[in-house]
C-alpha cells in the first residue's frame, strides 16, 4: 500500500516530556491521543529512532514520525481517535494540516480549534485540508482532532501531513523524549496492524539510507537506489546460485530499467517523487527476494 506519504509534525506531552515539531514558525504539541474519546494511548518507548506508536489492543492506532512531518492512524470499524493538541504558528507562510484516507471507506473528520468547528467525510479520492491557526507563543491555540472509520466492517487507514506552501514541511526543529520515563518495564507494544508494521519498516528503510529529513535531494534519492540495485544484484546472484529461480527476478529486471529512463527525466518537475516512488518499489521487492532464502524461512 502507498501509505507512505504521511502526516503532520507532531508532539506529544507526557508529564514534563514533550514531542515537538516547528515548521516554518508552527509548533503543534500533542497534549493527548485518546482512544474513543476517553481511553487516553501513552507514547511506546518500545521503539527507537524516531518512530512512536500510540495503540490500544484492538483499538486504533497512531504512529508518529516527527522528523518527516509525518503520522499514519488505523482505525477499527466504529473506533475514533482524538488528537489534543496545542498550536503556536507565527509563520508568514500558510501553513495546513492535509488528511487523506487510504481505504475506500474514508474517513470522518471533526476538527475543532477555539470557535472555530468543522467536520466531513474524507473520501479516498480527495484531500481535506485545514489552515493551522495564526498564534504566538503567548497564546497558544487549543485544537482537537477527531477521526473515525467511515465504514462500518473495515479497518481505515488515514494519512496525515503537516505542509507549506504545498510542500511538505521542512526546516524542521525537533525535541522528543519518548515514553513516560516512570514506566518500568517499558509498556509492551499489542500486536500491530500490518499498516503500522509496514511503516516501521519503510523508516527503517529511510534510517539505513540516510532519506529520513525533508526535503529530499535527487542526490541522496539516487544514492540511494544506485546502492540498492546494486545489493540486489549481488542477493539475486547468490539466488541464483543457490538454485532459486523466481518471477520476482524478472520483476527487479524491470525495475532495473524503469531507473535507467528515470534518469533521463532529472529535470522534471516530478522528478524527485518519481526517484522516491521507484526507490520505495526496489526497496519491498527486494525484501520479497530476500526472503526466498531457505536460511531464512
């Protein structure tokens, strides 16, 4: 699934730990994640570098990557997810929140911020976009966002993302302390939504070859693939000799070439998403033939 263009710069507030994202003069920090209103999700310190997990057992689930301005929330049938937040954004440039849904059955929207009140229903084909409220530091405005599975038998996997000026957010300024320090043992994760694990493993992904920060550069995009075509190489060719053959094989050849007219586009401007988008498809294919070695079953 391309869930992969996620969510806003995001903070959260647990005692004196505070999550934070700045933004081009916007600073939201999350007060509260609470599970159908009331059953408030403590930030995982299970995982590290950057990545949070806010989850309740069977219920929705919110992962948090600051450093790319990005979140992406799972919804259960007739579950909601409220987000508490406060707002600073003393930003000349306009600043919005965008949300998306990934799943057919959409996803319904509450925001609140002072008097002011919206609502909709987000379908998969469009974007709901919100400004983020003018304030300075002294008066930092209070906001709530809500959202809930638009359909009553599946799951809806929602994308949000904090931008300006149509851009996702960049420049950014991040404080995090994961988890609340007087929790020991640290909290135990539930079992995770494949969504959310497909996340962690594209970080991870972003982690290994330096492609966590915004904005992203045609440089380290290339660096990137150049470096992961070539480790595929060398997997197929250890394969193959292993007696592995695999469709898989083809499939990465015709990857191989999609790079090679790929680079003859640079100057385009939807160059650096076409850069991201193939290296994200090298990236999963070959951890598919990674995984046809026996070794490794």
């Amino acid at each position: 699934m391309q869930w992969h263009r996620i969510v806003m710069g995001l903070a959260f507030l647990v005692g004196s730990s505070v999550f934070m994202q700045d933004c081009h003069g916007a600073t939201i920090e999350i007060e509260k994640v609470a599970a159908n209103s009331t059953q408030e999700l403590i930030a995982s310190n299970e995982t590290r570098f950057g990545f949070y997990v806010f989850a309740a057992d069977g219920g929705p689930q919110l992962a948090v990557m600051p450093a790319r301005g990005m979140a992406l929330a799972v919804l259960p049938p007739q579950t909601s997810l409220k987000i508490t937040s406060r707002i600073q954004c003393s930003s000349d440039e306009t600043v919005e929140l965008h949300v998306r849904a990934e799943t057919a059955g959409g996803v319904n929207v509450a925001s609140s911020c002072g008097q002011e009140q919206t609502s909709t229903h987000v379908t998969k084909e469009s974007v709901w976009k919100v400004a983020v409220p003018k304030g300075g530091i002294s008066s930092p405005g209070l906001c709530e966002l809500v959202l809930s599975s638009g359909d009553p038998t599946t799951r809806a996997v929602v994308v949000l993302e904090l931008q300006s000026q149509g851009d996702i957010c960049q420049e950014s300024s991040i404080e995090l302390t994961p988890g609340d320090s007087q929790l020991t043992p640290p909290r135990q994760l539930p079992e995770l939504y494949p969504e959310i694990v497909a996340a962690m493993v594209e970080w991870d992904w972003r982690q290994q070859d330096g492609l966590i920060s915004r904005p992203l550069s045609l440089e380290s995009l290339e660096d990137a693939i150049v470096r992961t075509i070539r480790r595929g190489e060398l997997l197929i060719a250890d394969l193959t000799e292993m007696g592995q053959q695999s469709d898989l094989f083809t499939r990465w050849h015709d990857l191989c070439q999609d790079w090679a007219r790929i680079q003859t586009q640079k100057t385009s401007p939807d160059a650096v998403h076409a850069y991201e988008s193939l290296w994200l498809k090298l990236r999963a294919l070959k951890r598919q033939i990674a995984f046809l070695n026996p070794d490794l079953v």
